[in-house]
C-alpha cells in the first residue's frame, strides 16, 4: 500500500512539474507574441514577414493603428498632414483631449488662409489697378508727345509773278519792273535789223 501511494505521489509530482514547464513555455510563446506597443515595435515585425507583399500589408496596418511617432528625447509626435505642421502628444495614438486641440488647430489654419488668401487677392487686385493707370497715363503722354511732333500748316505767303507790269498798276520810274517791258521790246527790234531773213528754197521743176 506504502509503494502504491509512494508511486502515485510520484506521478502527481511528475505531472505538476510537467504542467509547469508546459504554462511557462506557453507564457514565454505569448511574451514574444504581445501586441506591438507602438509604430515603431509594429514595423520592426512587419520588416520580418516573409514575402515583401506581407510586409507592405503588415506596414499598412501599423500606420493605421499608430498615427504616432517616436521621438528622441521621449514621447511621441504627431504629423498633421492637412495642416503640414507636427504635434506632441503623450503615447503613439492623440488622446481624445489632444485630439480636440488638434481640431482646434486646424480650424484656426483654415481662418488663417481664408485671410490670406483674400489679402493676396485684394493686392493682385489694387497691383492690377495701379498697371491699368500706368498704361492710361503712358497711352495720354505718347498721345500729347505725337501732336506736339505734327507741325501745324501755315500757310504760304502770296508771291506775285514776275513779268510785264499789268495795266493800271502803279509803276516806279527806274525801277527794273517798269523799264523791262520797254528794253525787252528794244532789244527784239535789233534782234530783227540783224538776223537776215532765211531764204526759201528753189522749188524743183
């Protein structure tokens, strides 16, 4: 009877310690398979996936759990891409109240380049105006520069011809005008007493 309860004490031992090493081992297996913490401790396991198809898969899933990142000093920080701009925030994903002035933040972007851009507008607006004038005013000055270059038509004095004095015209003696009439009559009569008269020619019988 001793031996029996000896050897059933025995097989009791055996599979206690059995069943101990069974749980540790399945706890240590849980141990190296716990969730990822962050994005970080995420894609240092997606970078062992097997083929590069689920590892870009495993990555994409990080990036959707954890809109954190890691940063050097401690904490983590947050990249608003519709702001462009970077947050801290305390773990790997934005609290509900860090998420809050996040919102608040971009609201207040938003404002901000609704203001600028209607700043922008009204000085392209008053730039264009101001060009407009210029050109009006270099258009009114070439304007003025062209008619100051046309002369005016003045019109040219009356020149009486020279020739023989007409009747009735008063007449002073000596002048050239009164006696040329008379020396250019003279001069035509000895012009006549010298010439010979041409001779015509005999006619052929």
């Amino acid at each position: 009877m001793s031996v029996v309860v000896a050897s059933r004490r025995a097989a009791l031992l055996v599979a206690a310690a059995g069943f101990f090493l069974l749980t540790q081992s399945h706890a240590q297996a849980q141990w190296w398979k716990r969730a990822p913490v962050d994005f970080e401790e995420c894609a240092d396991t997606a970078e062992k996936a097997a083929t590069k198809a689920e590892k870009t898969s495993a990555l994409a899933d990080c990036n959707a759990k954890f809109a954190g990142r890691r940063k050097p000093g401690g904490g983590y920080t947050y990249y608003d891409f519709l702001q462009d701009r970077t947050f801290d925030i305390a773990g790997p994903n934005p609290t509900p109240e860090e998420q809050r002035k996040i919102d608040e933040a971009y609201t207040a972007y938003l404002a901000n380049q609704r203001r600028s851009n209607e700043a922008a507008q009204a000085t392209a607006r008053q730039q264009r105006e101001q060009q407009e004038q210029q050109v009006q005013q270099l258009q009114q000055i070439a304007l003025r520069t062209e008619a100051e270059r046309v002369p005016v038509p003045v019109e040219r004095p009356k020149v009486q011809a020279a020739g023989p004095r007409q009747k009735g015209a008063p007449c002073t003696k000596g002048s050239f005008s009164c006696e040329w009439p008379r020396l250019s009559e003279s001069l035509n009569d000895l012009k006549k007493l010298f010439s010979p008269t041409p001779s015509k020619p005999a006619k052929k019988g």
